[in-house]
C-alpha cells in the first residue's frame, strides 16, 4: 500500500530546524551533561525554574528535587553498574540515553515531524556510527548506545529494544517492527550475575516482523525476513524468511530461490561472535541476589 506524503507548513518546519539544530549545536560545544540539563529543563517548560536552581535560589523539596534530575549527572541509571563498559564512553553515552528517554516523556515526541529529526540527531550523537535518514519511533529502549552502529534509511518502529550491552551492528535499509528485541548479552542461567557479550547483526534490507526476538551472536543475513513473534538462535540465511520458536527458515523470498541456501534449521555459530571484554581487576563487585549458586551436595 502507498503512503501518502504529509508535511507540516514551512513555518513550523522552520522552526523544526532551528529547534533541532539549537539542540545539536549545545551537544557539540557545550559539555554533554550541561546540554541534556538545558535541553529537558526546556524541553519541559522548566527553564526558567532550572536557571535558578543552577544559581542557587532557594526552591520548595520537590521543585529543587525535579529541576536537579534534569542534570543526568544528578541521576543514577541502569547502565552505570555494567562494569565491562568503557567508563568514559559509557559516561557520555549515559547523557544522551537520559535525554533520548527523557524526550519519549514529552508531549513534543508524539510529533513525528519534530520527533524524527530529533532522534536523528541524537543518533548522530550517540551512536558509534549512525547513518543518514533515520526514522527512529517512539518507545525505543537503548542500553547502551555508544555500541550500535545503524547504516542508512533503516526504519525502527515503537517499543523496540537496541540491546547493546555487547556489540549491535545494523545495516542500510533495515525494518524493525514494533516490540522486537534484539539482544546482544546473555546470563548465566546458574549464576545470574556471570555475563557474556557478543556482537549481533542485522545485514542490508533485513526486516524483523512484529515481537521478534534475536538472540545475542545471531546474524540475520542481507535481504532476510524474520517472522512475527519468531525467536532466532541461530542464522537466518540471505533472503530467506524464519518463522517460529526456536526460528527456522521456512521459506526464500519469491525470485532470490537461485541464490539461496537450503531450509531447515538455522546454523548456529553464535560462539564465534563472543566478546572478550573483561571487567577491572579493582572492581569491588556485588551480587543484588545473594542465591545459592552450587547444587545440592557440592560446596
């Protein structure tokens, strides 16, 4: 089905741009953590309040309270206990996350003309590299950020998970439906707090239909479809579509069938895709569990 093509009038687009730019120009001069401050306390109708607060004016509890975690260096977030992560990127990135979600909060968000081009320059900012016409929905769950690298015209719709605790690579020209997950770390299923990382891949023209689940290590091969609600532990070839839990190819796209592989099964080679990144020797480390992690009769 066609899409009709809407616009809003050139001076709202105007000033779209001149938002959205404003916002880019204080990420890229001013330091991340002052920006995002400025940009939420704003973004929020509180910019007035948030300049006093900056100056030390006395405020009631909850106002200064409010106004204060508009600064994410004020805040605490998920992120931050992940010890495997590069410290200063991670820092950064923790700023830009913070905005990003703090947006998806605002009445501004539900706006796709402004919503899109703000994501996209916070993509711009935050990603390890982020391609060119990027339309980024709302509702959209990024662990890390400063790990995903997204190439060009890729599509990612609402309420999807960018897991990139590990490494997230995704190519030009990707869709993404609503709900999926794409998942780049694993637990131990015995010891919960034991984690492994590895890089995960969507190639050019890949398309995850709505509630997909990719495992982490799983490579979605170019021009390849994945099923709603299917769950990938394995790889998906090139051009062909899987279906079901655990996902199995089913079927090639009608035309590529001369250049396809077999179906069946998917091959799994997720092993070859473990990061090795160790966390610091110094790191005092804590268990929020405190389970009973050996079997019955060992120690």
């Amino acid at each position: 089905m066609a899409k009709r093509h809407v616009t809003v009038s050139s001076e709202v687009e105007a000033t779209i741009d001149r938002v959205v730019s404003s916002a880019d120009e204080r990420l890229a001069t001013m330091g991340t953590a002052e920006a995002v401050g400025e940009i939420l306390a704003d973004l929020f109708g509180d910019y007035e309040t948030y300049q006093r607060y900056r100056e030390g004016e006395s405020l009631p509890p909850m106002t200064h309270m409010r106004v204060q975690s508009y600064d994410p260096r004020n805040t605490i977030i998920e992120t931050e206990h992940w010890a495997e992560q590069e410290l200063t990127k991670l820092q950064e990135t923790k700023c830009l996350r913070y905005l990003w979600e703090g947006f998806d909060l605002s009445p501004l968000s539900n706006n796709i003309a402004f919503a899109l081009p703000f994501r996209q320059m916070l993509a711009n900012h935050m990603f390890a590299e982020a391609g060119d016409g990027l339309r980024l929905f709302g509702g959209i769950k990024i662990q890390c950020g400063h790990n995903i690298r997204m190439g060009d015209n890729t599509v990612v719709h609402n309420d999807v998970l960018l897991d990139d605790r590990g490494k997230l690579t995704i190519g030009d020209r990707v869709s993404i439906a609503d709900r999926s997950h794409i998942h780049t770390h694993v637990h131990d299923t015995v010891d919960q707090t034991d984690v492994t990382t590895y890089e995960t891949t969507l190639n050019d023209d890949v398309r995850l239909g709505y509630g997909s689940m990719i495992s982490a290590g799983c490579q979605i091969g170019r021009n390849a479809m994945v099923g709603a609600n299917a769950t990938t532990r394995g790889d998906v070839p090139p051009h062909h579509i899987a279906a079901g839990t655990p996902a199995k190819s089913v079927k090639v796209k009608p035309g590529w069938e001369s250049v396809a592989d077999d179906l069946g099964v998917l091959p799994d080679n997720r092993e070859d895709r473990r990061l090795g990144r160790e966390v610091p020797k110094t790191l005092e480390r804590f268990d929020e569990f405190g389970r009973t992690l050996s079997p019955p009769g060992k120690s």
